[in-house]
C-alpha cells in the first residue's frame, strides 16, 4: 500500500471516528480497539492508528500504556478550561468579523445559522453539535481571521461532547435558537459592542448549565 493511499484512507477513518465520537457512538471512556475498529471500516490497522493518533492530538482521544486508546472522558475541568478559552477569544473575533464581513461572508453565515436552526428544529441533536460548530465559526470569518479560526475550531471541535447533552433539559432547545438568534441579528447589522456581550453571555451561560450538569448526582 503506497504512503499516500495510506495517509488518504487514514483521512477517511479519523474523519468517521471523530464523528462516532462527537455524536456518542463511542461512548466517552469506551475502549478504541485497533483491531476491532480495522474490522468495522474494513481497513488494516496502520490508518486506524494514524487516525486515532491525530484524535489525540485533537483531545478527543487518550492513549494509556498497557491499555491503549480510549475515548477521552467527559469532565467538568475540561467544560471549564474550553469555555474559558472559548470567552477570552470568541467573543473579539466575533466583533471582528461582524466589523469586517463581505456579502458572501453574511451569506455563509445565513447558510450556517439555517441549517443549525432547522437541525434544532427537527430534534436532530446529533447533528446539532457540528452545526452549532460551523455557525459560531462562521461568525468570525476565517477567511480574515485564519489562525484565531484554528485555534477557536479546536476549542470547538472539544466543545462539541457537551453539546448534545447541553441540549437535552427541557426548553434548552428554545433558550439557544433564541440567544443564536440575537446573536445572529446583531453581527449581521454590524453591531459589535452587542456582538461581544451577546457572544460572551452566550459562552457562560453554557458552561455554567454544563458544570451543573457534569456535578449532578448519575
């Protein structure tokens, strides 16, 4: 197998396992067996260990000696150290972009904003984390700001676990499309100071319900 078929199919795999992990099919905790997972895509095991080598270096996945790779825990410290990352930069770059986007800036972002409501919508909470993803990167246009979007889709790409569970109390649902909503209305009318306190409250306000309910009795 030459080396950049390898790393292309190690590409595919870390893109499905990522996604099984984001969505809960690999429960957090749960053992990544290099065998069994080899056997499910119907692949060998160099590009399942390359994937779940890039997965670590991404935070979802942990490696121990003697047991191998498993799927990162869900963790208050985690909530509180990427929602605290997430506040000192979201918030600036929001502005930012709502300062300086184009039309086809405010049309990706209408796009993005769409697809996350009618996902929300539609009780698709699995979806919901990628898209919820997608529209706060939108907001700061990674086209002007590439390394802040970097550094803000791996915060995300973390922030993504929670998301789901964030969602699932009775009216979560109604609460973000609302502060989604405002927050929307805002960047799109080029309202900065708004954007930063909508986007900064928006940001808080998840990681508090989340840390309340990572400390709740299971």
């Amino acid at each position: 197998m030459s080396e950049n078929l390898i790393r292309t199919m190690s590409g595919q795999i870390t893109a499905r396992i990522r996604e099984k992990i984001l969505t809960g099919v690999y429960p957090p905790g749960s053992a990544l067996l290099q065998d069994v997972i080899a056997a499910e895509f119907g692949v060998s095991k160099i590009p399942v260990r390359e994937a779940l080598v890039q997965l670590r270096a991404e935070g979802l996945v942990d490696v121990f000696a003697h047991r191998g790779f498993q799927v990162r825990p869900l963790s208050s410290r985690e909530v509180d150290e990427v929602f605290r990352l997430r506040s000192q930069i979201e918030p600036a770059a929001v502005a930012e972009g709502a300062r300086r986007a184009q039309q086809e800036d405010h049309d990706a972002t209408r796009l993005a904003f769409g697809n996350l409501n009618d996902a929300l919508a539609a009780g698709e909470l699995y979806e919901s984390g990628d898209l919820n993803r997608a529209f706060h990167i939108a907001l700061i246009v990674p086209r002007l700001q590439p390394v802040t979007a970097e550094i803000l889709s791996r915060l995300h790409t973390l922030s993504q676990r929670y998301v789901r569970m964030h969602l699932l109390p009775p009216g979560r649902v109604k609460r973000a499309t609302q502060e989604h909503t405002h927050l929307y209305e805002a960047w799109i009318s080029g309202n900065t100071d708004e954007a930063i306190r909508l986007t900064h409250s928006h940001i808080e306000t998840t990681r508090d319900d989340l840390a309340q309910l990572l400390q709740s009795p299971k």
